[in-house]
C-alpha cells in the first residue's frame, strides 16, 4: 500500500471544502471554528501554509460566500478578513 501524502494547497482546499459545507448545511458554529482554525494556521503556519490559506481558503470559502449571499464581515477571524481585503483590492473590484 503506497503512502498518499497531499500538498498543503491540496489540504487548504479540503479544509475549505470542510468549511463550505459546514455553511451550507447552516452549521456556522463549527464553520466559525474552522474559520478560526485558518486564521492561526495563516498567523503561526510556515510561508507555504500561510500562502495556500491565503490563496486558496481564503479565495475558495470567500467565493462561495458571496455567491450565497453570506457577509464575510461577520465571519472571517481579523487577519483573514484582512487578507480577503487585500484580495479584493488586488482584483480591482
């Protein structure tokens, strides 16, 4: 049996995956944890971890949020709401 290790950006976005069904099936409780969970993998994590919360959670459950309607304000920790900030103004919008 061959040992399956994933990438941290394959990780990130499993965890994001994690996250979006968690507000999805209106289980904000445990979204805000792995919410949490994020916010100190971003502030404690190596460069590469800090870089795929960034790019890829970040990207991905902030996406999904808009597209459903949900105000990222009230659910992102402050270091993630700060780089989802920084996201949006990179992008022009």
């Amino acid at each position: 049996m061959k040992n399956h290790v994933k990438s941290v950006a394959a990780k990130a976005a499993q965890f994001a995956e994690i996250t979006k069904n968690c507000i999805k099936n209106g289980n904000i409780p445990r979204a805000k944890k792995c919410l949490d969970i994020a916010e100190l993998l971003f502030n404690t994590g190596s460069n590469e971890t800090k870089s795929a919360i960034g790019n890829i959670y970040v990207f991905s459950v902030s996406t999904f949020m808009e597209l459903k309607s949900c105000t990222v304000a009230n659910l992102f920790p402050p270091f993630l709401k700060k780089e989802y900030v920084s996201q949006i103004n990179a992008s022009g919008i």
